[in-house]
C-alpha cells in the first residue's frame, strides 16, 4: 500500500481531523436529542437492567450492552458521548480505508478519495444524537473489522483459524445486535472474488469464493432465523419486513411501488444529498456560525487536495478493472446498504416520517465508493478529478458544521427550556400530566420530554407508572380528555403513566416570539398569544400541582450548570411567588431585574407585576405597567380587563383602589367585561 510522500500515521491523522472539522468543533456545546432522552432515563433509573429492558421492547434486545459499556466509561456527560461518537465513527472510517487498501493496494488515491466522500457523506445527519447513534459507529466498525479479517484468513491459509475465528465473532457482535448492516452481508463473496488472486482460474477462484463465504452465510442466516422466528418482540414489531411480506404475497401490486421508491431514494442518495450541500441558503455570511461552515469547508478541501496530491496518482494500466470493479461493488453496497430499511418500508425520501436519513447509513460506503468511480470516468484525471472530490468534501463537511449549529442550538433552547422549567416549579406531585404546544424544541419528540422531565424531577427513581408524563396538544385528543375528565394514560417503551386528567399542568414555550416559558391556568384565557389547542387544555390545568420546594436538584452531568439570571429567571419567580400569594417578594424580584437591566418583550410577561403591585398598593406603578402592556399593540385589551377584574374582585376596596380602577376602566374601555 504505497502512500508515496505520506507518512504512516499521515492518512488516520488527515481523516480524524476532518471528522472533527465536520462533527467534532462544536462537540463542547452539544447535548442530548430524541431518543436520547429515553436511553439516558434508563440507565440513570435501572442500569443495565433497565437498558435490557428498553432495547427488548425496542425489538433490539442484545443491542444494550453498547450504551451499557458507554455509561461505564463515559457517565452521563453529553461532552463524553459527543467525542465516544465521534471516535467510533473515525474507526469505522479507518477500518473502511483498510479494507479499500486491501481490495486494491496499487490504487491508494482512489481508495482515499472514496474514504473521504465515506467519512463525510451528507445522507445521515443525526450525528449529534451521539448517545442514540454510537452503537450503529460500533457496529459498523465490527463489519468492516469482520471484512478485514475475513480477506486475512482467505489470503494466509496458515492463519485461516485464528483471522476466521475474529472475524465471524466481530460479525456476530454487531449482527445480532442490531440489524442494519445485515443488507451488508451480501457484499462478502463479491469482497473476496477481488480480494482472491486474480490469476487463479474462474471455477477455482468461484469455489475458493463460496467455501470462505459459507461459515458466514450460515450466521447470517442463523440470524435471519433468530430475527424473524426466535427473537422475542413484545408488542409491535416495528421491524418486521412488511415490505418484503408484501412482495412476497402480492407481488403484482407491490413491485412497481417498490421499484418507484427504491429510484427515489438511490437518486437522492447519489445526487439528492449532494444538491442539499449547495442549498441556496447556505450561501450566507449571516449567522455568523454559516460564516465559520464555510471556513471550515474551505480548511476541509485544502487538506482534502494536499493529502491526495500527495498520494501515488492512479495506475493506468488497471485503471479499467479498478472502475469495473469499483462499479460493481459499490452499485451492490448502495443497495444493499438501503435494502434493510426498504424491507420494513422505510426509505430516505419518504417525509411521512422524520429522521429516516438512518436508514440510509449502510448505503454511504457504497454511495461513496460509486461516486469515486464515476468520477474517476467521466473526468479527466489529475488536478480536474482531484478538484471535483475535494470540492465534495468541503461541502459535505460545510453541511455537516451548519447541522451541527442547528443541534447546538437545540441544546441551548432545551437548557433554557428545563431550568425554566424548573424555576417556575420547583417540585411537582407525583403523577401530573404536562401539556405542551408542540416538541417544545427542535431534535425533541413527546417520548423525549417525558424522559427529560422524570429526569428533572425524579432523576433517582422511575417507577411505572411514571411521576410524570407530556402530552403534545398538536397530537393527543385534549378536548375528550376535558369532555370526560377520567384517566389519562399512555406508553413509551418501558414507560406507562396512569392519573387523573385533573392533575394536569399546562405549559407554553415560544421563544421566537420573545417569550419566556409559561405556565398558564383559566386564569390566562385571555392571554393572545394562547392558541386554540392550548387554550382547550386550560380546564386541565391545576397550578397546584406545583410545589415550592425541590424534591432533588436537576443531575449536574445531564442539565449542567444553573445558566445566568436573566428575565426570564425573574419572572418564573415571579409567577411561583404569584402562586404562593407572596407580592412582595413579586416586587423586590421586579425591581431586582429592572436594576439589572433586564426587561420583558412580551406583554403578558407583564401582567403579574400588575397584579404585584396592586396589591401591595402601588398604584401608579400598576397604571403604568398596564398602559406599557397595552399600547401600542391594543391586543391586551381583554386579558387587561380580567386582570383588573381580579384586582377589583381581591383586594378590599381603598380611595387609591377605586381611583386606579376607574382610570384603568377609562383608559382599557373595558365595557361589559369589567362588570361582575
């Protein structure tokens, strides 16, 4: 394997630096996203118990021991998993680069640039969700250890035993664990035909090809029996291969489908994710994070370009079988890689389900090894064809700094989201529902904020049923539940929540509209800015629920630190001091936060100072933080007028009481909605 002017460490160094260029400079900054959260609630309530229990009823039970040895060494860090994720996909990178070497040691350039497009290939962008994602890095590095040893024992028959042996145990490892990379598996007898020598004769070398394949066609298809008839798969099986059933039953209906969508998603594949490198919205110095992608493109290329102008140009005189070669195994390797997801119809350019990008992660090994190959065809080589490859690298890289921005904000808004959370309720009953509009954050799902909270609130102790549970109003019938008023109840996995509908919180997060967390109640009806889902949730709502003292304090490694006081801090104290009935402690938290220069930029956020302050009779101010939440906008009015209604109906009546709600009366035209 001739790398010409590099030095040996030369390549490993290159690819782990372009991993960290595309997945790893914001890795200090990132957190935990979807599934996530249910794989980190598991641990921290039942180690590996509880993790056995939580792949068994995901239908991956031999899969826990990957997050089980991560926890072990790791804890709970995000930082940790970012980097264990990342790690595990650079083996699997380097891995890959071997096993290219080994195929065609006189074409060093040629597997580089196909490792490069590998390392970088913009199909899968669930990078960041490191915790869920590193055991498919794990397992894709056991396949290609199990291919690297496989051709070592083919070509040394002296060490057959011991090369076979790790190499059907690597198999193993990762192939009954999970099944993603079983599409793979069909890619063994094409790897030892070109592995082989060439010069032994075709029916010798057919031969040789089948009796190194058969012990691993037996576990594969010792797999294939345990997956489809022994595995125990409680409840639904989310993987069964309805698809292939399908094909299987019906053909006639189901192949010109099949057929359409497989198209689909190999051109999206091959093109699609390439095109999504050049979006125009990219092409933008704003924010600045889109600024830095591009100097991150910009390094990614010229390391590209010195590294493979540095290794030993391509051959010329088997350039032809190279392309054939490289053709084939990677056009079998595309659509093997898919072939899993496409059995339990699932494909990458279907947008009735999110995320399905990972059902596409065992095709970018061969994506990129076709892409090198038609590249290296339709080019003319030197300086055009390394000029197209590291272009394709630096976009992709590009691409892969602006997904990871958009995680890292996540994080931010999730951070933000649950210690505001926590702010505004301290402690809360056991077994109480949240509402909530929506994911709440980006990278977020129902399952996940209902492990996020029982972390927050009950990081030492998930029972089942579960303390506590949210409901997104967007997907779950809100208004039978306030129509029936009887129990609530669902199921996440190993998670069951069971309670009266009555023991309810409602809460509203939009901080694209300048607004902190609120927890609302009929009190709030009024508010404008409540939508319909939200405002039907309303009679749910029981404040209640929330107690003022904290059970256990949010686990550090997880949430992290307590971020700094700003508004929103004050006013989440604000509204728990509200509901304690303590309005002087409300003023000296306002007149705390307006000497630190902070100040609300959503009307409503004023509405409880008003009520502070009228009833620890300060009048005036009361006038006036009423007049700054209903001018210039006027959509105040109603949610003004039952607040002043409160504060006639409250407070005992004063001179300086009647005089400030006959100049609010005066100024909001209250009309009929001031009457009792």
């Amino acid at each position: 394997m001739n790398t010409s002017r590099l030095r040996p460490l030369a390549i490993p160094a290159l690819l782990l630096a372009i991993c960290v260029l595309a997945f790893g400079l914001q890795a200090p900054w990132l957190g935990f996203y979807l599934d996530d959260w249910i794989i980190l609630a598991a641990d921290h309530s039942g180690g590996a118990l509880r993790l056995l229990e939580y792949a068994w009823r995901g239908n991956r039970p031999l899969i826990f021991w990957t997050w089980w040895l991560g926890f072990r060494i790791l804890g709970e860090a995000p930082l940790g998993w970012q980097l264990w994720a990342l790690f595990w996909r650079w083996l699997t990178i380097l891995a890959a680069w071997k096993t290219l070497a080994m195929l065609w040691p006189e074409h060093p350039r040629r597997n580089l640039g196909a490792v490069l497009l590998f390392a970088i290939y913009p199909l899968f962008m669930q990078q960041p969700s490191a915790l869920t994602f590193s055991f498919h890095w794990i397992c894709f590095f056991l396949y290609f250890l199990s291919l690297i040893a496989m051709i070592h024992a083919a070509r040394n028959p002296a060490r057959y035993p011991g090369w076979s042996v790790l190499a059907i145990l690597a198999d193993a490892a990762q192939l009954f664990s999970q099944e993603f990379y079983v599409g793979l598996e069909l890619l063994r007898p094409l790897i030892l035909f070109i592995a082989l020598d060439h010069a032994t004769p075709l029916a010798q070398k057919i031969r040789r090809v089948f009796l190194h394949w058969l012990p691993y066609l037996g576990l594969l298809a010792g797999f294939l029996l345990w997956r489809l008839r022994f595995m125990p798969t409680p409840g639904t099986d989310r993987n069964t291969p309805v698809l292939l059933l399908n094909l299987l039953h019906s053909p006639l209906q189901t192949l010109p489908d099949l057929i359409t969508r497989m198209m689909q998603d190999v051109v999206d594949g091959m093109v699609g994710v390439w095109a999504y490198t050049l979006e125009p919205s990219a092409f933008s110095l704003q924010p600045l994070s889109n600024g830095l992608a591009w100097l991150i493109a910009l390094a990614a290329l010229i390391m590209a370009w010195v590294a493979l102008r540095r290794v030993s140009p391509p051959q010329a005189s088997p350039a032809n079988r190279w392309r054939r070669e490289a053709l084939v195994l990677g056009g079998v390797a595309l659509l093997a890689g898919f072939a899993p997801g496409w059995s339990i119809g699932r494909f990458i350019t279907d947008t009735t389900f999110l995320y399905n990008d990972r059902f596409g992660l065992a095709a970018m090994f061969g994506g990129a090894i076709l892409l090198s190959a038609f590249i290296d065809w339709l080019i003319r080589p030197g300086r055009p064809q390394l000029l197209v490859l590291c272009l394709l690298v630096g976009l992709a890289t590009g691409q892969h700094a602006r997904n990871a921005t958009l995680y890292r904000w996540s994080w931010e808004e999730q951070r933000r989201l649950f210690w505001q959370l926590k702010w505004r309720a301290p402690g809360l009953e056991p077994y109480t529902a949240l509402y909530g509009n929506g994911a709440l954050v980006a990278y977020m799902g129902s399952w996940a904020n209902i492990s996020a909270i029982n972390l927050l609130y009950s990081p030492n102790l998930l029972p089942s049923p579960a303390y506590y549970w949210y409901f997104d109003v967007y997907r779950y019938n809100v208004e039978a539940v306030v129509e029936q008023h009887g129990q609530v109840a669902d199921e996440k996995n190993f998670l069951t929540f069971s309670a009266p509908a009555t023991q309810s919180v409602v809460m509203v997060d939009q901080p694209e509209m300048d607004q902190c967390l609120w927890i609302v109640s009929e009190a709030d009806r009024h508010n404008p800015y409540l939508e319909k889902a939200i405002l039907t949730a309303l009679p749910l709502s029981d404040l209640s629920r929330i107690l003022p003292i904290e059970s256990s304090p949010p686990p550090g490694a997880i949430f992290g630190p307590e971020p700094p006081h700003t508004w929103c801090f004050y006013y989440q104290k604000a509204r728990l001091a509200e509901q304690m009935g303590d309005w002087e402690q409300m003023m000296r938290l306002w007149e705390q936060a307006q000497a630190e220069g902070f100040r609300p930029r959503s009307e409503p956020e004023l509405v409880p100072f008003i009520l502070a302050a009228a009833h620890t009779g300060q009048w005036e101010t009361a006038l006036q933080l009423s007049d700054r939440a209903y001018y210039p906008t006027y959509v105040m009015h109603d949610y003004l007028c039952t607040t002043w209604r409160r504060i006639r109906d409250e407070i005992p009546p004063s001179a300086g009481r009647q005089e400030a709600l006959s100049q609010a009366h005066r100024e909001l035209d209250c009309g009929q909605i001031f009457q009792p």
